[in-house]
C-alpha cells in the first residue's frame, strides 16, 4: 500500500479547488469578475480579469501528460483572451521536462514565490499528535451555514489581504453550500475569529484557504480546523489530504507549515510558482 499521497493526484485535487472556488461562483458574479476556466487534458486554467492581485489567474494539474512548449502557450492565450496581463503555472518539480529552462525563456517566464506541497493520509491527519496547541476554552469550532457565508468569507479574504473588491468577498461567499465544499469557523462568541475549507476531489480532499484573525493566533484555531476537516474528509470517503503553503525563506517563520506538519502532513516538495506577464 502506498503511504504517500500521489503527486499528480494532489496537483489536481489543488487546481480543482481554485478552479471551482472561482469560475463555479454564480453568473453575475462570474461576468462582474470576468472569471472563466478552461481544461486541457488533464492541465485546468483559471482566470479572473478584475482581481487586483492577479493571484486567481493560474494554472496546474500538470504530469499527467508531457509538459511541453505547445501546452504552456495554450494557457497563455487563454489568458490573453479572457483579458489578464500575468499568469502562474503550477507544477511539481518532478513533472518540469528536461528543456524547461529554454521553454521559460522562449515564452518569458519568470520564476516566483515558492510553495511547499503537504500531503498525508486521513487517518494520520486524525492521530492527535503530541505537541499540538488545545483549542483555547473561549473558543469553538463548527461548520459554516449560509446565512454567515459573507461573514466566514469577509474573514478568509480580508485575512489574506483581498480587499479591494466587494466582488471578490461574493465569490468566496458563494462557495458555501455547494456540493464539493466543506466550510468551517472557529468563534468567539457569536464572532467569526479563524476559517477553513476543505474541497473534495475523489479519494483526495483539498485544504483551502485556513486563515486566522491575527487577534485569534496561538490560540490553537487552525489545529482546531485542520481536525474538523480531516473528519469531514474520511466522513466523505477520502483517502488523502493535500495542502499548500508559502515556503520559508532565511529567518522566517510559517505558522501554517509548522501547524501542518505537527498535525501529521508530510512535506512532500518545494514547487517554484511560474509567472508569465503579458
């Protein structure tokens, strides 16, 4: 039996969560964003014209089939129709071909930040672990309902800085409730503090979006939410969780990565983000 998650399987698990948390909003908000998808094999690209940070508009899933100068200038025009002047492209190291260098200056890309991809199996993620914080007894944690979708997701974007567009707030909030999602909350009181989704996908589920009010740190919330979800994960039949998370630089400090890997998640790669500009 394999003991590591699949790298193509947690490739797509993460571009399908994105794709969908974007171009699967309702059709109004889609037009007001300009947000549109597009599959290629097994390769899916995402954009959103009107998203300031240009941080929606990428693409991966890619290893299924050869990474090739032909496949990445497909995305790119896709980009340039749907109207957006920077692009990311997502792929595993291992999935990078032997030519890659002249590929990325042929067509102009440039490398950006790096990302470390986590992975593990459910019944891991469900073996509390010494050393992981208790959630703090003022708080609670529980899924989200509709009625406080625009709150769970004012608290996700606003935590991770996407403030500059109303409609950016309504694709997230438009995620809850939909069939693949799961959607969490830590409270304080009546007050959402800390958030986290989880994206199914076949045996595997996406961890998306934790986030925690920096008021609300150190209080064991995303301990509390990374558990919630890997319930919710088994309790769909999934096998595999996949995660990601910015990689640390000299003298930094990840909160998110240590959480993870305290509560069972196995640093898999450091993945290069490929940035194309228009």
């Amino acid at each position: 039996m394999r003991t590591t998650l699949p790298t193509g399987l947690g490739e797509r698990a993460e571009i399908e969560a994105y794709t969908d948390f974007a171009a699967g909003a309702e059709p109004s908000i889609r037009e007001e964003l300009g947000a549109g998808a597009r599959r290629f094999g097994s390769v899916l690209a995402v954009a959103v014209r009107a998203d300031p940070s240009k941080f929606f508009n990428r693409a991966g899933g890619f290893g299924d089939e050869p990474v090739t100068a032909e496949l990445i200038t497909r995305v790119i025009d896709f980009y340039r129709e749907q109207g957006v002047t920077k692009g990311s492209f997502m792929i595993a190291p291992s999935s990078l071909p032997r030519d890659w260098t002249a590929i990325t200056t042929r067509l102009g890309l440039k490398e950006g930040p790096r990302f470390v991809k986590l992975g593990c199996d459910i019944e891991t993620a469900l073996t509390a672990p010494a050393g992981v914080t208790a959630l703090d007894p003022s708080l609670r944690v529980g899924p989200v309902e509709s009625d406080h979708a625009r709150e769970w997701a004012t608290g996700m974007m606003t935590t991770f800085g996407f403030t500059e567009s109303a409609a950016m707030i309504d694709m997230a909030a438009s995620c809850v409730g939909r069939p693949n999602w799961r959607q969490y909350a830590v409270r304080e009181g009546e007050r959402i503090v800390a958030v986290g989704s989880l994206f199914l996908h076949g045996d595997c589920a996406d961890m998306f979006g934790g986030a925690t009010l920096p008021e609300a740190r150190g209080r064991g919330a995303q301990t509390a939410l990374l558990a919630a979800r890997a319930q919710a994960a088994r309790a769909a039949g999934c096998r595999w969780l996949v995660a990601e998370t910015g990689a640390e630089g000299p003298g930094e400090h990840n909160t998110s990565l240590h959480n993870m890997l305290r509560g069972g998640f196995e640093r898999l790669y450091e993945r290069a983000t490929w940035v194309w500009r228009g």
